[in-house]
C-alpha cells in the first residue's frame, strides 16, 4: 500500500519540476507520463489498502485457502460486507467505513460526490481518453496553466499533491485496521513528510 503513495509523491514531484515556475502542463510526453502516474498509483493505493483489509479478515477467521474471496471479485462493497460482520466490526472499523463510504460517494454517477471517487474518475479519463482536459491561459496565450476538473480550473500540481496527503491519510487509517486484525504490511511504518506541511 505504501510504496504506492512514495509512487505518487514521486510523480507529484516529477509533475512540478517538468511544470517549471510557471506550471505550464502542455501535453508533453514527461508531463502525461507524471500525471499518469500520480493517479494510478493514488488509486491503486487505495485498491491494495481493500486487498489488504480483505485478507486480513479472512485471515482473522482462519479461511480456507479454497474458500477466501478470488482476488478478481475484490471491491469495496464486499470488503465493507465483511468488515460489517458482528465479528470484526468495532468503533475504529465503523469510522473507516463512514469514511471511505464519503470519499467514494456518488461513484456510479455522471459526477462523482466523493473526492476518491472524483480522483478515480480522472484516472480513468486520462485512461480512456489519452490525456485531461487542460485549461488555457485567457487572451490567446499558448501556456497551458491547468487542468480542468469538473469544469473549473484547477492548479495540477496542487490537486496532486492534496490528493496525495488525502489517499495517504486515508491508507494508513486502514493499514492500521488491517493491522489490529493481525495483517502484515510489507513496509514499515514511515515518516512522510505531507505536501502541506512543505507548503507551510
């Protein structure tokens, strides 16, 4: 889970040195590279943190190899199903899922509530329409300043490195239920230094 979001705090990096001062993000081949990655490895993060709940409760219950979950059916609804189960539920369990029901609301619609779903959705437009949509400096000029999400002009490199904080707050607080399960994540607890406290 972790080494997902070093990824994306990498490609953030790499976004804004290719920006330059002037945070121009034309399509370039560096550029699409760097915002390709940011956003898969920020929604892969979140996928890995659902595997890793998953087997952590199908651990906990001693679940035959035969009979646990096929990796390919892994998804939040079945995970939340689980982790509901009179068993495993307890108050940090319940905030967890308050908490990534909110940031997926509205996942299924033309424009998605939550910002993991309104990150996702990005990701997957970038996936399926080769690039995003870029906002243009007013007057004819050629810098290309932005991107634009749900049709509003927004700063690539600040949504980024937000999305970053939020997907890491977001992972951790489920690495340490899965953790309280008796889960192993592979790397170890990590001091990463938030974008926003770099802003600061």
């Amino acid at each position: 889970v972790r080494y997902r979001i070093w990824s994306a705090d990498w490609h953030t990096r790499t976004l804004k040195e290719l920006g330059g001062p002037q945070g121009s993000f034309d399509r370039e081949v560096g550029i699409e590279m760097a915002l390709d990655g940011a956003l898969n490895s920020l929604s892969s993060a979140f996928d890995a943190g659902v595997a890793l709940l998953i087997q952590a409760v199908e651990n906990s219950r001693d679940v035959d190899v035969d009979d646990r979950l096929p990796v390919f059916r892994y998804r939040w609804e079945r995970c939340r199903d689980m982790l509901k189960q009179a068993d495993i539920a307890n108050d940090d369990v319940w905030r967890l899922i308050l908490d990534v029901d909110n940031a997926i609301d509205g996942e299924a619609l033309p424009e998605p509530n939550g910002w993991l779903a309104q990150l996702r959705r990005l990701r997957n437009g970038a996936a399926h329409k080769d690039s995003l949509a870029r906002h243009h400096d007013a007057g004819g000029g050629v810098n290309v300043t932005g991107l634009s999400i749900r049709g509003q002009r927004t700063d690539a490199f600040t949504y980024l490195a937000g999305m970053c904080d939020q997907v890491h707050e977001l992972t951790e607080q489920i690495i340490r239920v899965a953790l309280s399960m008796g889960a192993r994540e592979t790397s170890t607890t990590w001091n990463r230094a938030s974008w926003s406290a770099d802003k600061n």
